[in-house]
C-alpha cells in the first residue's frame, strides 16, 4: 500500500514537471515552432515586399546610379590619376552640368517642340484611323485621352512616386542622392550587409557582389553609349534631311535607348509619324534614319557590350520587361533589364558553388 502510494506520488511529480503547452522545452515543439516561424516570416516578407515595392525600386534605381557614377570614376581614373573622391566629384559635376545646360538652354526649345509634337501625332494617328475606316476596318474614335488610357493599362499601374511631374521630379532627386552616397564609399555598405550574414556565407556574397558590380557597370555602360549614339545620331540626321522637330526626336530615341526592345519601337513610330507629317518624302527618310541607327545599335554596341557583360537573350529581357512593367508600372520596364542581369549572375554564381562542392563531394 505504502509502494503503491510512492510510486502514484512520483508519477504525479514526473506529471508536474512535463512540459505544458506554454513552454517549450520540448525538441519536438522547438522543431515545430522553428519551421513555423520560418514559413511565418517568410510570408511577412513577400507582403512586406509587396507593400513597399515602389521604395525598393527606388533603392535599386539608386543603386544602378552609384554603378554609373562609379563606372565614371573608375573609367576617369586611367586617364587621371587623381583621388577617387576628386573623381567622383569630377563625373557629379559633370552630370548637373549637364541636366543644368540642358533645361536653361535646350529646356525652352524642347518644350516647344514637345507642345508640337502631341498635335502632330494626334493628326497622324487621325488620318491613319479615317484610313483604316474608308477601307472597311470599322469606325475608329480616338482622341489623346483613350490612347493615354490605353498605353497606361498596357504598362501597368503607375504608382504614385512617379505617377506626377513633382512626383517623377522627387524620385529622380532621390535617386541621385542615394545613387552619389552609394558611389562615395561602396565598400562601407557592402561590408554592413555581410556582417549580417553567417560567417561561412560572406567570402560568397562578396564574390557575388563584386561580379553584380562588374556586370551592372558594364552593363550602364553600354546602355549610356548606345543612348548617345541613338540620340546623337537621330538629332544630326532629322537635321539634315529636314525632319521637324529634330531635337525633340533625338532627346526622345536618346531617352527611349534606355529600355531596350521596347524603346526601340516607341522612338520607331513617334520618328516615322512625325516624318510623314512634312511630307511623303521626308517620312521615307525617317524609315530609313531608324532602321540605320537601330542597326548601328544592335549590331555594333550591343555585341560589343555583351561581350563585357552576361549575354541576355532578347526575348527574355521583353519577357522581363512585359512582366515587370505589368506588375510594377514605370519603373519596373526601365529597371528591368537590371534586375534580369543581377538574377542571371547570382544564379550563375551559385551553380559554380554546386558545381565546386560536388567536384569536392567526388574526388578521393
């Protein structure tokens, strides 16, 4: 009776300290508790990510900047063997320069010409839908609101940041700032991100990271030399053969030169309908003004940039570009391109890491 006593005793005590449902001491409930919280914070992030997209689009936009202006100070530095900083500082003031010359100097033609140019699109567009509406293909009703309705649904949503002039101008100026602090020491946040990462993760992310700074350099490199010689190029030729509104159209297939495929074809028919509106003539030259500059452009930048840089398929990068500009309006079609590239060497990167540690796994 006595035995019978002590052993309900200490199972009763063995009962008390068993774990209960608020603690865990349990391997089990770790275990479980672990993998809920993986899969927990892994959903916070894509909603954190859906919800905060356009600031970091920003962030990337600002970090292809830095890329172009450290591009600029590496490039400037073979010729002058200056400071980085003094450099740096050299390729900033060059670009306000720039901005500052365009806007007070070219600024008041352009703007001219823009006001133009929406009146003589317009009027091409309205004579190619009576066109199309003498030879049986249905009556055609456009005017500039349903053309800007429809390109703004086939881009996709245009978020606030840039949806406006003052909104556009405030995230250009963010940009550059964060792009300049990016550019004056990369090194500085570089090493802040890895020293949040395990030890045995960051010689890895360093060498990433150094490949994503070549290609992305390479890569704005190439996509800076093409816009000039695009823009430059279709500015001297609408001049000479008498194309209104030469520098508009430069400024434009310039401008346009950024997104590749889909720029192309964009400054393609604004060049070609502000051509014909000066005449049959002078519409024959615009054809022929672009498909030469497009072939100067494909032919003989881009297989050169590629050849520096990862060789991304055509119809990938469209692919990309439909995609991102569908989900992430304007600035998800210009930072496509970018953000393939970056992708493309990661993954590359890490099928050399499986490569290696399969090659290691299998020797003897």
């Amino acid at each position: 009776m006595a035995e019978r006593k002590e052993r309900a005793a200490a199972q009763a005590k063995a009962s008390a300290e068993a774990p209960g449902p608020t603690e865990i001491r349990s391997q089990l409930v770790r275990t479980e508790l672990l993998k809920a919280g993986v899969w927990f914070g892994l959903a916070l992030l894509i909603g954190a990510c859906i919800i905060l997209i356009q600031p970091i689009l920003l962030i990337f936009a600002g970090i292809v900047m830095a890329s172009m202006l450290d591009g600029g100070t590496r490039l400037l530095g073979r010729v002058l063997p200056i400071a980085r900083g003094w450099r740096l500082l050299i390729v900033c003031l060059s670009l306000v320069a720039f901005l500052t010359w365009t806007i007070l100097f070219a600024g008041s033609q352009i703007a001219d010409q823009a006001a133009t140019l929406q009146k003589v699109v317009m009027g091409q567009v309205e004579r190619i839908a009576a066109w199309a509406s003498d030879h049986g293909m249905g009556n055609l009703q456009l005017d500039t609101k349903t053309i800007t309705d429809n390109l703004a649904g086939t881009v996709g949503r245009v978020t606030a940041a840039v949806g406006t002039v003052l909104g556009a101008l405030t995230s250009l100026v963010m940009i550059l700032v964060l792009g300049i602090f990016l550019a004056i020491e990369p090194r500085l946040y570089e090493r802040g991100v890895a020293w949040m990462l395990p030890m045995k993760s960051r010689e890895n992310f360093y060498i990433t990271t150094a490949r994503m700074g070549f290609t992305l350099r390479r890569l704005m490199a190439g996509r800076l030399l093409g816009m000039l010689v695009e823009g430059v190029g279709t500015w001297l030729a609408c001049l000479a053969v008498g194309i209104p509104m030469a520098a508009l159209m430069g400024l434009l297939t310039g401008l346009l030169a950024f997104i590749p495929n889909i720029g192309a074809i964009v400054s393609g028919v604004l060049l070609v309908l502000v051509g014909f509106s000066a005449g049959t003539d002078t519409g024959l030259y615009a054809i022929i003004i672009y498909f030469v500059v497009q072939t100067v452009d494909g032919y003989l930048i881009v297989p050169m940039v590629a050849k520096q840089t990862v060789d991304l398929a055509p119809a990938l990068v469209l692919a990309a570009q439909i995609l991102f500009g569908a989900l992430l309006g304007i600035m998800g079609l210009f930072l496509a391109d970018p953000i393939v590239a970056m992708i493309k060497v990661a993954l590359e990167r890490e099928a050399e890491r499986n490569a290696g540690a399969q090659g290691t796994a299998s020797s003897p």
